[in-house]
C-alpha cells in the first residue's frame, strides 16, 4: 500500500476543484507501450522520424503504418483500473477535471465524459485539404483519402505542432484554480503539457506524483505516490470512500 500522507486523504475529501494531468504511463498496464520508458515507443522508433509533419511529408506510408499498427493496439487493449478509479474519483469530490497527453481514448471508454485531450485522438484522420474529421472515405497504395479528393492524416498533435488552443486554455484555467493537481504516468518532458503542474504549483495547489519512477517533477511534487496507477489509484479510492464513509 504506497504512504499517502495524513494530509492527502483530507484535502482530498474536501477539495472543491481537483486537476488530474495524465501521460501514456496510465496506459501501460493495459497493455499500450509508454514512450520513453523500458521499452517505450521512442526507443524503438525516434519521435523526429515519424511523429512529426515533416515525417509525414517524407514519407507519409511510413508515418501511417506506425499509427495504423498503434491503432492496432488502443483497438486490442482495453483500459485498465486506473481508468475505472478516475472515473469513480469524479463522484467522490467536488470537480474534478481530466487533462490527458494520452491519444487513446481510454478514460473516455472508461466512463470519464469530459476529457481534455491536449495531443488529440490516435483513432481520428483528418483530411489535409478540408479538414473534415472521420472515417476515411478510400486507402490507396497504403494511404487514406477524403470523399474531397485530400490526403488524410492521424488526428494527433505531432512534435513542433501546436496543441488545440480551446484545450490548452481549459487545462491552463483548470491548472490556475485546483486545489490538488495529480500528474498520473508522465515523465513531465513534453511541454507545453509538462508546464502544467508548475502552474497548479505556482497557484498554491497540493501537487500529487503517481508514478513507478521518480521523473523530473518529482522535486517540484509535495507528495510522491510510488506505483503503478493501476494499483496506487484504487487504493486511493477504497482509503478516499473510507473518510468519506
Ligand atoms: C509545440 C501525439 C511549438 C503524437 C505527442 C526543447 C525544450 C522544450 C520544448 C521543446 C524542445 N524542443 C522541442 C520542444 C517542443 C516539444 C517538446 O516538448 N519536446 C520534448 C520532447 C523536449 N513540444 C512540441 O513540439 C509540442 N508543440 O511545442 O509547438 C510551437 C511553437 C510555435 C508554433 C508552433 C508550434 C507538441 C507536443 C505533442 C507531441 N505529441 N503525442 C503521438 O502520440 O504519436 S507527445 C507524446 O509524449 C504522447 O502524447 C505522450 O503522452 C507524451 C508525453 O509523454 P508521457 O505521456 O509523459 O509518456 P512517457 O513515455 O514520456 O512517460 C511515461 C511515464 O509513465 C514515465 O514516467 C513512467 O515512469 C511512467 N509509468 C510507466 N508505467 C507506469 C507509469 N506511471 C504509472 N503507472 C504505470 N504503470
Ligand atoms: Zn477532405
């Protein structure tokens, strides 16, 4: 059982606002690779060759057999209890928003409505020429096409991009006014995503770490939880519902 401090539980159970920030480590016991740990996406492949936009006009077969064999996977996995438990969190205290660097869409299929996907969504094209989102009208020679004649591309937010601005501007509002802010399976590398927490902290919020690993935020959190999210975030709940009992 990791020590939550006899602060945390408290402040918990009578937070109005609480911001939760997660990263591909609340996925990894479902199954979906992380990117930069032990056998993370990175080691195998590098960002700069196929995450980004001049990736993808380099080569766009390469760039889509990447994300039609990672689509294979979010499609293959399911969320794991980390999900379930930050759903169940939301009934448990005032409000609760979810910000997520994750593009799978798992907190959304584990019943989490609202989410904030800051780097998009790794099962939506969207076409170069009218930027219709959906289903690919027709694959040729490995490739998508709009019912327009236009190229698709996967709905996700590549390096040198900028994130959606209705997104970041509600994870910045929500870092600004929470009284507790959680970074839940992130190496705090990728800005602006990673500014987030600073913000939280800068505003007076009760920063929270859960992660296996200490990461480069660690220094910055009041409270490190030491876990997988799959475990640490149900213990939470179960000790959560006991003081609220
Ligand atoms: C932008 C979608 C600018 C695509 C992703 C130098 C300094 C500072 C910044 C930069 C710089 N050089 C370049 C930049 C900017 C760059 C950046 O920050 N680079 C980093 C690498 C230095 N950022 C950008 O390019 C962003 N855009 O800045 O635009 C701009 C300015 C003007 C005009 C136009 C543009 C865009 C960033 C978004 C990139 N897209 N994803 C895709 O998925 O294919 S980022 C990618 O990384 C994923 O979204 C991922 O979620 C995200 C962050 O990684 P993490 O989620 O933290 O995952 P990671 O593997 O790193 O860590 C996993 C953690 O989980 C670990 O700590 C591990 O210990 C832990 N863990 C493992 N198991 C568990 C666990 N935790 C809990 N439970 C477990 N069981
Ligand atoms: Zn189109």
């Amino acid at each position: 059982m990791p020590h939550f401090t006899a602060k945390l539980l408290p402040l918990l159970h009578r937070s109005a606002h609480v911001t939760v920030l997660t990263g591909a480590g609340i996925s990894a016991e479902s199954g979906l690779p992380t990117f930069r740990g032990a056998g993370g996406l990175w080691r195998t492949y590098r960002a700069e060759d196929l995450a980004t936009p001049e990736a993808f006009a380099r080569n766009p077969q390469l760039v889509w057999g990447w994300y039609n064999y990672r689509r294979e996977m979010v499609r293959s996995h399911r969320p794991n209890a980390g999900h379930y438990a930050l759903a169940e969190l939301h009934g448990l205290v005032g409000k609760l928003t979810l910000i997520t660097q994750c593009v799978d869409g798992y907190h959304r299929q584990a019943g989490f409505e609202e989410v904030i996907e800051l780097h998009g969504n790794i099962l939506v094209s969207r076409c170069l020429q009218c930027g219709k989102e959906g289903e690919t009208e027709v694959w040729r020679a490995g490739l998508p096409y709009c019912a327009c004649g236009g190229m698709m591309r996967p709905g996700v937010v590549w390096f040198g991009e900028s994130l959606p601005r209705a997104a970041l501007q509600s994870a910045h509002h929500a870092a600004e006014t929470c009284s507790i802010f959680f970074a839940i399976g992130t190496s705090a590398m990728v800005y602006p995503a990673a500014q987030l927490p600073h913000v939280a902290g800068m505003h007076g919020a009760y920063i929270v770490e859960i992660n296996p690993e200490e990461t480069a935020l660690t220094a910055l959190a009041d409270e490190l939880l030491q876990g997988p999210s799959g475990k640490v975030l149900p213990q939470l709940i179960h000790a959560l519902t006991k003081v609220s009992s």
